[in-house]
C-alpha cells in the first residue's frame, strides 16, 4: 500500500507542478515544457545520430522519473532528520529542489552540442517556482494519504 501511495503522491505532484509549467509558458508566451525539452535533447543528442527518434513519451517518462528523484529526496531527509510534514518543510525543500533542478538544466544546455532555444532566465524562474509547487503538493498530499511512516536504517 505505500508504494501505491508514493506513486500516487508522484504522480499528481508532477501533474500538478507540470500544469502550472504549461499555464506559466501559456501566460508569458514561452516554451518551458520540460516532457517536450527532454525529448529534443534526447532526439538530437549525438547518442542518438542515426538511430530513430524517440517519441514525446521519452521526455515524460524521463520528468516523472528526475520527479521519483525529488520524491525520493523529500521522504528520506524527511524521515532521516524526523522533519513533519509543514508548509515550511515543503517551502524548504521546494528552494533546494528548484536550485537542483535549475543546476540540472544549466548542465544539460551546457554540455549538449545544440540545446534548444530556450529563455534560460525566464525558464529558471519558471523553474524554481514549479519546484515550489511540487513540493508543497508533495508536503499537502503527504499530509493527506500518508498515515505511513518511514524509518532510514
């Protein structure tokens, strides 16, 4: 049952963090989709010359799974420092998430051979806040499904 749980708890912080990706993008006329930026970098990474371009998939699949990564991070600190869940917590770990993750994209641009154009200062904003989201969706939904704890060895 927890498993399910966290795989909930996943896939609706995503969802949710990646609504509020495509109004942000919608509402300041951007490209900031991360599904569809993955997949770019995948089909046009020099690993993939010659091979057969990847469908919109591999770029989901990719951000729910750097999302699983976040997940991961957020319940093991959490349940490792015995921190409760509070907005604060969430807030917390939604700045930390944003900077990694804006430090994952900046690696990404840096070390791909032709990155998409992509407003990098607009995107990392954007960024930084979809991470805030998620992780006071993550924190919200926590409080509602998880009557669960975790014990780190």
């Amino acid at each position: 049952m927890k498993f399910i749980q966290l795989l909930s708890i996943l896939g609706i912080s995503v969802g949710v963090m990646t609504v509020f990706t495509y109004i942000v993008s919608a509402l300041w006329d951007k490209r900031f989709g991360q599904p569809e930026l993955l997949t770019q970098l995948v089909n046009s990474s020099k690993l993939m010359k010659g091979a057969k371009p990847q469908g919109k998939w591999i770029g989901w699949v990719l951000h729910y799974a750097f999302g699983g990564v976040f997940l991961f991070g957020y319940v093991y600190l959490r349940a490792l420092f015995e921190l409760p869940v509070t907005f604060l917590w969430g807030l917390g770990y939604g700045c930390v998430a944003g900077i990694l993750g804006i430090l994952g994209w900046m690696s990404l641009f840096k070390f791909h051979h032709d990155p998409p154009f992509v407003d990098r200062h607009a995107f990392y904003t954007q960024l930084f806040l979809a991470h805030i989201i998620f992780s006071l969706t993550l924190s919200l939904l926590y409080l509602l499904l998880s009557p669960f704890s975790y014990s780190v060895p």
